[in-house]
C-alpha cells in the first residue's frame, strides 16, 4: 500500500514538473514554447490581421449605409412588392401595454378600474401619455410641418410641391376641440372611471393614397353615415365581433378630424406617406419633426364590466381591401375592465 501512494506522489509530481516546464522554460527563457521575439512576432500578425480585417468591414457597412436612403425605401407603393393591385395597408391601435412574460396577450386591453389593483389603469393612461407627447405641436417644431386645413394647401398639387420639399401635414390632437374631452390626459383618457379611449390608426406604407368612394361605390356599411361632401376622408368604423360583443360594448364615440361621433375619419391630405426620416416609433419617440400619421379615438363609454368584449375596427376606401384573417384594412383587440 505504501509503494502505491508512493508512485502515485511520483507521477503526481512528474506532470507537475512537466506542466511547469510547458509553460515557463528557464533554460531557453522561453514561456509556453516561444521566446520574447516569437511572441512580439505572432503579436503584431494578429494585431496587423485583425485591423485589416476590421477596416474591411467597415468599409463594406460603409458601402452599404451609403446605399440607403433615409427618405426613400428600397420597397415601396408601386414597385417590387408593394403593387398597386396589393398594397393594402393595415390598422393598429393604442395602448398596447409592454409584455410582462410570455403569457400576456398582445391585443388584449385588461385593466381594473381601481387604482390600487395590480392591472391597474396607470400602465395604459402611461402608455398613451408617451405615446400621444409627440403629437403636440409647439412654436419650434413648424420647420417642417404645414397647416393642411389652410386653403392654400387644399390644392393637392401645391400640397404636394411642400411635400417633395420635405413638409409634412400637422396632427394637432387640439384640433379636436372640446368634444374630445373623454379622451384627454385630465381625464386619464377615460381609463379611470371604467369607460377607456383606445387610439386606432391606418399603417404606413410609402407613398400610398386612398382613393373614394362615389354615390354608386360607397357600401352598404356606410351608406347611413357616408356623405359626398365628405368623401375625401379614410372612413373609420369600429363594432363588437360576435352578437354578445356587440351587447356589451354598446354604442361608441368617435373623435376624428371627421368632425362625426357617430364614424371616425382620417382626411386624405395627410397621405402619401413620405418623409420618414422624421417619423416616430412605436412609444412616439422621435428626433425630428416629420410626418406625424392622424388618429382616430374611439370612447368605449357604455362597455360592460367584467365582460370580455372582442372588437374589430375598419377602414374604408376605395381602394382598402379588407381581408379578416390577413387583417388587412382591420385591426382586432379585445378590451376587460374590471
């Protein structure tokens, strides 16, 4: 037994003795094989390799960043994909609450009215502040926007000549009036008292224009609300999915540019979409004053309590194609208050 742990120790302190030698040679001052030259050698080839190597790719984002235009897409309206005959833009809607876990439900608004509950209204009234903040116009910000209710700017070809010039039409959530005043920050936008305004918004696709409707066009689903003098505006009309949807969300009340609380309206001197640059993502941030797309609020001011209501809301044109299962032209979401 003792000549075994003997030869263990033994081996043991052979490859000790080796690695110590693998690793520092003091004979050939050398450390892990390579002496003070070799390594200032192999040194300066790496750092020499990936130094081209890193300018070369710089060089080709370069390249690339270079071939973008930040005014232009590369697949717009008209070209490639995006045809004529397919190009039939989509709606959203706001709040949409950030997730929490895999488990929340993207379309789904779900809230308890009081205060102090975990799914309290103060994640949506947020929501929405940060998102509308942008919307308001102040004196510094008209460099690149223009009053498209002036008369001067009805004429779609001097509109037009602004537009290519770098203009965009200004949303002004002001010019509502005092209508609108469910839906305002003050009132926490509806949320607090159980009766919330939910935002819903045509998507943007680059140079898109909606065409109208005419006497002999206009649907059957408009016919009661749809007027000729009006015609130069993106209809927009929300209801309950199912029979039970429709009884517990009751009547809605628009506010829109439309001027209707029976329909909701988004006028067509705010399309084509251009200038992107100056556009604003998803919470409304931005760092320019560029395009800023109309919205339309709907006030769910007689929705049941504790009754999970499916919606769906639609836009109308022409030319708006509406597909439900694409949701093309539409946007579903579902709404409980608590």
């Amino acid at each position: 037994m003792a000549g075994c742990v003997g030869d263990l120790c033994a081996r043991i302190c052979s490859r000790l003795s080796d690695l110590r030698g693998s690793m520092w040679n003091s004979e050939r001052k050398e450390v892990f094989g390579r002496d003070g030259l070799s390594w200032a050698k192999i040194t300066f080839f790496y750092f020499v390799f990936y130094a081209v190597l890193g300018a070369f790719c710089a060089v080709l984002v370069g390249i690339f960043m270079r071939s973008i235009d930040e005014q232009v897409p590369s697949y717009k309206f008209g070209l490639n994909v995006l045809s004529e005959e397919k190009a039939t833009p989509g709606m959203g809607f706001h709040p949409m609450a950030p997730l929490r876990d895999v488990a929340d439900v993207v379309n789904l608004i779900k809230y308890n009215a009081s205060w102090e509950s975990k799914y309290n209204a103060s994640l949506y009234v947020n929501t929405l502040h940060r998102y509308l903040h942008h919307f308001n116009v102040t004196a510094n910000k008209w460099s690149k926007l223009m009053d498209c209710t002036k008369d001067r700017y009805k004429d779609n070809a001097v509109r037009m000549k602004e537009v290519d010039k770098g203009m965009s039409c200004v949303f002004n959530l002001q010019s509502f009036g005092p209508n609108n005043a469910a839906c305002v920050e003050d009132n926490l936008y509806g949320y607090g008292n159980g009766t919330p305004c939910v935002i819903v918004k045509l998507n943007r696709i680059y140079d898109w224009q909606p065409k109208a409707y005419t006497d002999d066009t206009v649907p059957d689903e408009l016919r009661g609300t749809w007027r000729n003098d009006k015609k130069d505006y993106i209809y927009v009309t929300c209801k309950g999915e199912n029979a039970a949807d429709v009884d517990n969300l009751g009547d809605i009340k628009y506010y829109s540019l439309l001027g209707n609380d029976t329909v909701g309206g988004l006028p067509f001197y705010y399309y084509p979409y251009r200038n992107q640059k100056g556009s604003y993502d998803i919470d409304g941030n931005s760092n320019d004053d560029g395009y800023r797309q109309p919205l339309v609020f709907i006030h769910l001011a007689n929705i049941s309590k504790n009754k999970l209501v499916n919606i769906e809301c639609r836009a109308w044109a022409a030319n708006i194609e509406y597909n439900r299962a694409y949701q093309q032209g539409s946007v579903h979401f579902e709404v409980l208050v608590d």
